[in-house]
C-alpha cells in the first residue's frame, strides 16, 4: 500500500476528524476520549505557528489514514526546545510502515523548527504504542499513575522523550 505524507492545511479537518473519531472509538489507544467538532480542527489548524505541524498520511485515493501531531510541550520560552507529538493511525494502516514514515517528516519538521527534545504520552496499557516509540528512539522517563480515566477504567500514562541532538 502507497501513501503520502504531506503537510496539514485546514480544509483536512474533516479528514482528520474521522481519523480521530476511529482512534477515538477504540478507546484504548489514546487518552483522548471525545473527538472535536470539524470547525474546531479547522480553527485548531489555522491557529498553527510556524513551529507547530500536523503530518498527514494519504492513501492512492487523497483519504487520510493517519497522521501525526507536533506542537510545543509548554509555552515557557525556557521549553520551547521541546516539543510534544501524537500519532494517530487508523486499524487497518497499522504495522505497515505509515507511523514511520510520518515520524521521518515530522522530526525533519522538528529539526528545521529548532526542537532538541520530542516527548510523547503513551497510555501504560498500550504496549505496541511504546514499542513503536522505542524503535523510533524514544526512551521512558516516567509514569504519570491513573493519568487517564475512560469509561470507568483507569490507566497510567508513560513518558518517553527522545533527544534530537
């Protein structure tokens, strides 16, 4: 299977919506538990500095099966060289190299916006999201215990950063 990876523009929205909403669904891969309406993605992408970015995947057909998300950790300028992704791929795209490939986009992103530090929360059940991270380099940090609640059920949240420099 052929993708693309491309910059997000607003009029994606939609399209990452519906990622999300997939992702969403699951309701075991991501701490995120509702997703936003379409005009708030648009809002969200327009509000973008030159230092933030979305990361699209495209299938042959232009729909969006994944993407990937950075943007700053904090907005102190003492952190500003650290910054925080989310990769968000749908079922079916997984395990075929997408998540990669985005990764390789976004950290060349990273770079050229003066990142040195990517951190990442990886929900603690969620063993095949911290292996993906840890073939991309990242590390555990540390263990935010009973971070996130959904549908009653409890989970810890692991932090993983990888250094860019």
């Amino acid at each position: 299977m052929r993708v693309v990876i491309r910059p997000a523009r607003p009029d994606d929205a939609a399209g990452i919506v519906s990622v999300l909403e997939a992702v969403v669904a699951e309701r075991r891969y991501s701490a995120i538990d509702r997703v936003w309406p379409v005009a708030d993605e648009r809002t969200h992408l327009e509000s973008f500095s030159p230092r933030e970015a979305v990361h699209l995947a495209l299938d042959d057909g232009g729909i969006i099966v994944g993407l990937q998300i950075l943007d700053r950790w904090s907005p102190l300028e003492s952190m500003s060289h650290v910054g925080q992704l989310g990769t968000f791929l749908l079922p079916s795209w997984r395990r075929k190299g997408v998540g990669r490939r985005l990764w390789e986009s976004t950290v060349a992103f990273a770079r050229d916006a003066a990142y040195r530090k990517i951190v990442i929360y990886v929900r603690a059940s969620n063993a095949d999201g911290q292996a993906f991270y840890r073939r991309l380099g990242f590390a555990p940090c540390g263990r935010l215990s009973k971070q996130v609640v959904i549908d009653g059920v409890a989970d810890d949240e692991v932090m993983m950063e990888r250094h860019l420099d």
